[in-house]
C-alpha cells in the first residue's frame, strides 16, 4: 500500500471530476477511502487529537446522568437503545454505563455506529462488561423499533462538507485540482447560489450531516427517544472558512501527507433543527459536573486532585472548550408513560 498509489488513485478521481474534485469527495477519500481513508486506517485518538471523554471520566459520567434521566422521562421503558455515532475507543460509553448500568443494564440494547475496524476492536475490549449488551451497526434504519437515546460526540465534524466563497459577484466552489503535478485548491465557477453577501464570504455545506440527522429524527420520532449531538461548532456562521487538519496535535495543510491526517470542519448547529442548543459548560454544569468533581476529589490523591480540576478547567471554561463545544439536543416524548398519564395519579 504505497502513497503513489494512494495519490494516483486521487488523480483519477480528479481527472474525472474535469480536473477539479470538490471538496467534501476530496475529504471522502482522505478519511473514507477503505483502502487509505485515515478513519480507516489508524487509531487517531491520543495520536493526532484528544477528545472530551479521554481528557476526564467526568464528561461521560455527566452524559450518563443524561441518558438515564432521558429513559426515565421515557417512562423506564424495558428494551430500548443506546446508541453511540463514532464511538472512538468506547471510553464515552463505558463512563456512560459506570453511571447508569444500574438502571438501564437489565433493558438497553447498545449499538454502535463506527466505519473504522481499528477503532471497532478497541471498542469491543472496551465495554467487554457489556458484550452481551453490544452490537454494531451501520445505519440508524437498522434498529430494533424500540425507544432510542442516541449520543454523538465529535462525530459531525468528520463529515465531509462542500464549501463555497462569494467573490466579484459570483459563487465558487472550493476544489483539489492538479497543479504542476501537486495537490492544490482552486474555485470553480458553480450554479450554487447563496445569495449576494459580502466579497470573500465562505458557505460551508455538510450534506451528509442533514440527511443523517434527518434519519436520526425520523427513527426517533417514530419510536419515541432522545438525541445528543456535541462538537465544537458555530450556530451563526461567521462567513470564514472552519476547514482544519490536525496530525500530532497541530494544525497541518489539508493536501500534504494524505489520508494520515485528521480533516475536519466546524459544525454548523443551524442543521439541528427542533433542538434545543446550549454550550458543552452550560450542560455539564446543568447535569452536575461540579458536584461530580467534588466527589471525585474527595477520594482523590494530589496528582489525581490536580487532574480533576485541570480536566474541568479544560472542559467548561468558555477560553478553553466551554463554550466553542456546543450540544444540540432532540426529544422526543410522546409516547411515554408519564407524560400521558393523570398526574392525580401522584
Ligand atoms: N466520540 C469519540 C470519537 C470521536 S473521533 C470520542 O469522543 O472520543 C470520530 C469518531 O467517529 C471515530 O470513532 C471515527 O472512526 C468515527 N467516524 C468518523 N466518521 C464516521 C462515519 N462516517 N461513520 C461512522 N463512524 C465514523
């Protein structure tokens, strides 16, 4: 599997896009392509970037709070499922079921969405606790049709997007193209229209973001349940460009070293309509972070006191991931028992 392989693969695809490849097909075979893709191939977590659940046990154990609070409102219902989008290395769903596994254990069926073999295995070793409780699949359709909390963190912003720039008038779309044989981006011309806004203006498009959130809220609305989306993203877009990639920690140019670096973009929480949206520290502090930590810190030793209160700093202070991390949130209650029922009962 050499990379002249890899890049010769890109040049075709390029060739047959009339020498220009948009953006999001660019993004799709550097991350996806089953044979390079960087999802595919490589663990990337604690290598290229870090997430919330591996910076602290708090985060996950706060959302774990969530999903049993969401299952009593459900009514407690005895099958349902948890779903998790982009698992990662488990780590999220294993602090989730440290707190709610006494409530939930008996009922939850868990399933996890995740595109990378890597990443799978990790994750079956995991929650090994819960294998009898675990499955995989690909597509949210393919549930069983039961009540369902979902949770996906930092899984949008993987998503391929198109983007496109407003300048003298017209709309360009952003794509890879061949120059004096490198990698480069270029405009192209497009019939995509945004509207007249001002010179420089940049759209960015995530497609594949809508429809999977569509999916999400037709299976919950048609089951009854709840959805978590959590990454850092904007709800009004500034008009510039959110297109990063990271390898070890730093940023890196987008086209060097394909399919070993991690490209990602801001989301845009605009797509997650019907939800409620709060920031990542408005959240955590509402479910009890704080209360959590003080917990934690009564058991803890110095090295370990210190890391609690680093981990919070860096999780709810609005500089740090606070308030750039936001959380959209889909309920969906309608056919649970308390809601429904005469509160005289009580
Ligand atoms: N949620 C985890 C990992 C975030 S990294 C955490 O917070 O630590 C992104 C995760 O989404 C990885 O597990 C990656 O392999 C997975 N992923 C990215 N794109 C995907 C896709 N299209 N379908 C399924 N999983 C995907």
């Amino acid at each position: 599997m050499s990379d002249q392989q890899q890049i010769s693969l890109l040049k075709e695809l390029i060739a047959a896009n009339n020498n220009a490849l948009p953006l999001n097909d660019f993004m799709q075979f550097a991350l996806y392509d089953l044979q390079y893709g960087y999802y595919i191939n490589c663990n990337p977590i604690n290598t290229d970037f870090i997430t919330a659940p591996e910076i602290s046990q708090l985060f996950g154990e706060i959302i774990g709070i969530w999903v049993v609070l969401q299952w009593e409102q459900l009514g407690k219902p005895t099958q349902f499922n948890l779903v998790e989008l982009g698992p990662g290395q488990g780590t999220l769903m294993l602090d989730i079921m440290r707190v709610a596994h006494k409530y939930i254990s008996n009922y939850v069926s868990i399933c996890l969405v995740e595109v990378s073999p890597i990443l799978k295995e990790v994750q079956r070793k995991t929650l090994s606790a819960y294998s009898e409780n675990t499955t995989w699949c690909n597509n949210i359709k393919d549930l069983l049709p039961a009540p369902t909390i979902l949770i996906a963190n930092e899984f949008f912003d993987a998503l391929p997007i198109r983007q496109f720039t407003y300048r003298n008038n017209k709309w360009y779309e952003k794509c890879v193209a061949i120059n004096h044989d490198k990698l480069a981006l270029v405009d192209r011309e497009t019939n995509n229209n945004f509207g007249e806004q001002d010179d420089g203006c940049v759209i960015e498009v995530n497609e594949l973001a809508h429809k999977i959130f569509s999916n999400i809220k037709s299976f919950i609305s048609s089951t009854s349940g709840a959805a978590l989306m959590i990454d850092y993203g904007y709800t009004k877009s500034s008009g510039e460009s959110t297109l990063q990639a990271v390898k070890e920690h730093k940023y890196h140019d987008i086209l060097d070293n394909l399919g070993k670096v991690d490209i990602t973009a801001h989301v845009d929480f605009s797509l997650f309509t019907d939800c409620k949206i709060i920031s990542q520290r408005d959240f955590l502090y509402r479910y009890g972070i704080k209360e959590r930590a003080a917990i934690l810190l009564k058991k803890a030793n110095a090295k370990e006191a210190k890391h609690v209160m680093q981990s919070l700093h860096r999780l709810t202070h609005p500089e740090l991931m606070g308030e750039l991390f936001k959380c959209a949130v889909y309920q969906h209650f309608s056919n649970i028992k308390w809601y429904n029922c005469d509160y005289e009962d009580y």
